[in-house]
C-alpha cells in the first residue's frame, strides 16, 4: 500500500472518530437494523442460550424437580451448537477483512 493511500486512510478514521464516540462506541444501545444490529442481536441470543443451558445443567445437579438429564443435554448441545456457529461467522468476517485489507490499491 502506497504511503498516499495509507494518510488517506488514516484521515477518513480521523474523520470519522468524532462520530463513534457516541453511545454505540461507549457500549450502549446498537441501532437498530443494519448489519451491527443484527450481529449485537445475535451474540445476545447465543450469550442467554449459554447461560439458560447452564443454570438449567446447575438445577439438575443440585437435584431441584421438574429438570430433566434429556432437556439439560439439548439445551447444552444447542447452545454449543450456536456459539460454534457464531465462531465460523466470527472467521468468515474476519477472513473478509483480511482478504480486503490486502487488496492492492
């Protein structure tokens, strides 16, 4: 990459700073929609499907009515299922990333 290319880069990330030190930057609320919106909804969802597997497996152990082994194992496979997929999307983005980064300019 050219150093012309490079200061250009650089100036539009300056540019742009001022706009993403809003509350999206500051770990606030995503907007809704877009890209960003939908990826935050999706780590969301894979992040209370771990957590309800595993206080589901916690009742199990500690031998409290009404949950099942079969129930705890699916739910442990399903929510393992869907954090391997979020890891593959996780690859493929950063993959695109990478391949576009070393684009020629």
């Amino acid at each position: 990459m050219a150093i012309a290319s490079i200061e250009s880069v650089l100036q539009q990330m300056r540019a742009l700073a001022p706009m993403m030190e809003g509350p999206a930057a500051a770990g606030g609320d995503v907007p809704v929609g877009g890209f960003a919106g939908e990826l935050r909804k999706s780590l969301d969802r894979i992040s209370d499907a771990q957590q309800s597997a595993s206080a589901q497996a916690e009742a199990f152990e500690l031998g409290k009515p009404g949950v099942a082994l079969n129930d705890v194992m699916v739910d442990l496979q399903k929510a393992g299922i869907g954090f391997q997929t979020g890891l593959q999307v996780r690859n493929k983005i950063v993959q695109a990333y990478q391949e576009i980064m070393n684009m020629p300019a």
